[in-house]
C-alpha cells in the first residue's frame, strides 16, 4: 500500500504513522499515516511510534487510527454525557404538574403542594367533614 519509509536514520521499517509537530502548542501529535508527505511530518514505523519520545517540555497526542474506529464518536459519548446529566437532573420542579393521582382515588383538596386524597371505593365523606379540625384520616 504505502511505500513510504520510517524516517529515522538507519531503519528501514514501512511508515506506519505520521508524526506532525505543532510548534505554537509544544505537542507532537502522532495519527494515522498522512495521505501525503508534508514539511514538518515525520513517517514513522509501528516500533519507532511506539517508542517515540518527545522533546522535553513537548507533549505527545497519540492518535490510534484502526481501533478508535470501532469506539463510539465524540457524538456518542455527547448523547451519552447528556443523558448523564438528564438522568442527575432533580425530580422535583415546584412549577411542574403534580404526579398523577393513584389509580383508585380522587382529589378532594389541594393546599399548595399538599393534596387531600380519598378513595373512590370508601363511603363519600363530607367536603367539610374533611376539614373538620378533630378529623382522623383513615
Ligand atoms: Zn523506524
């Protein structure tokens, strides 16, 4: 496929990746082989990539090109860190809707946040008995 060579002196190995050094940000970004031979990139062989060592006060950004291609996409991981966050999201939202009611009962009252709940299947009580101050729910 690619002819190209390792660029190291003395060796001899097909060029496996395409070492790019980015001056203004002191890093040396190792990817997949460029599709064509640029000033200021240096092809590498499998063994000369991974012993690569960069400058002192240099960082190295390793790029894998074949295996990140099974990973999930930086799009991914985006849908995946929002569901993150939706699912951290507090439930309870004083603006919202209140939750339905159980099956079985009816809203009989309602104080703010506070509903008064009674079952369809007990006898029909009162409105006022309800609020009746010696009231005992059940
Ligand atoms: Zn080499």
């Amino acid at each position: 496929m690619s002819r190209r060579r390792c660029s190291k002196p003395s060796c001899n190995g097909a060029a496996a990746s395409t070492l790019t050094y980015v001056y203004a940000d002191s890093t040396a970004v190792l990817g997949p082989l460029a599709t064509y031979a640029e000033p200021h990139c240096y092809d590498l062989c499998q063994m000369h990539s991974e012993r690569m060592t960069a400058p002192i006060g240099w960082e190295i950004v390793r790029i894998t090109p074949d295996p990140d291609a099974l990973k999930p996409t930086s799009d991914d991981l985006e849908a995946l860190a929002d569901a993150v966050r939706e699912a951290a999201r507090p439930r309870y939202q004083p603006d919202a809707e209140p939750p339905p009611l159980p099956s079985g009962s009816v809203e009989v009252a309602r104080r703010g946040h506070l509903r008064m709940l009674t079952s369809v299947d007990l006898p029909e009580v009162p409105l006022d008995q309800l609020f009746d101050e010696d009231f005992e729910p059940r």
